[in-house]
C-alpha cells in the first residue's frame, strides 16, 4: 500500500499526518524556549510535512521550519529522555494580540476557516 496522501498535487507521507501540532498552538522546547506554531507545510524536496513556528518573545519573529518527524522526537537531555517540544496550550485572540501577531493570525485563521477564539 502507497502511505502517500494526494495534497493539492503534492504527495505526502500520510503517517505524519496524525503527529502534526495543531495550528496556532504554543510548545516549550526542552532546552525551555516557547514557540508558536504558524503552520504545517510540505518541504518541496522530500514531501515530509515540516511544521513552521517562531519563538515568542523573539524580536526579528524570524520563522523556523522543523520536520513534523523531528517536532515529535525524543531527545537526550542529560540522563533523561525527553520530548524535544511540549504542547502547553491553543494560542488565542488575547496570546496572539500580546505577541504583536494579530494580522498574522486573523490572515492564517481565515485561510484555513478556523473558528477565532475569544
């Protein structure tokens, strides 16, 4: 059986597709950081699905892509195993506005018809 999924003309890995981080959600990363998810995309060389986020807090807002594969590994930290990001909560309107990001937000939840959460 083909584990691929057709995705607007792109064929992707379907056994991703149950691990991928809600949209517009906040993680901590194990190393402490906080990052929101803006996006779930395809990467145009291997068809994996790679999550888009950006740290909050972050002046430059500069964006990172991470494979969705990657997003869910465990890391070695010290001794102890751990999950490289934990999901702490759904951003909302009131997260998103004290971020700076409303614009983005408003844009990416029309785009993809998501409820706003007030």
């Amino acid at each position: 059986m083909d584990p691929t999924l057709e995705l607007r003309d792109e064929k992707v890995d379907v056994r991703e597709i149950d691990n991928v981080p809600d949209i517009l959600s906040i993680w901590r990363h194990y190393k402490g950081r906080c990052y929101l998810v803006e996006n779930i995309a395809v990467d145009a060389e291997d068809k994996h699905l790679v999550v888009c986020y950006s740290a909050i807090g972050q002046k430059d807002g500069r964006p990172y892509v991470r494979s969705v594969k990657e997003w869910n590994s465990p890391v070695i930290s010290g001794v102890y195993t751990i999950m490289r990001f934990t999901k702490i909560c759904d951003a909302d309107i009131e997260i998103i506005k004290s971020l700076g990001r409303e614009k983005q937000f408003r844009a990416t939840v029309m785009a993809l018809n998501l409820p706003i959460k007030k």
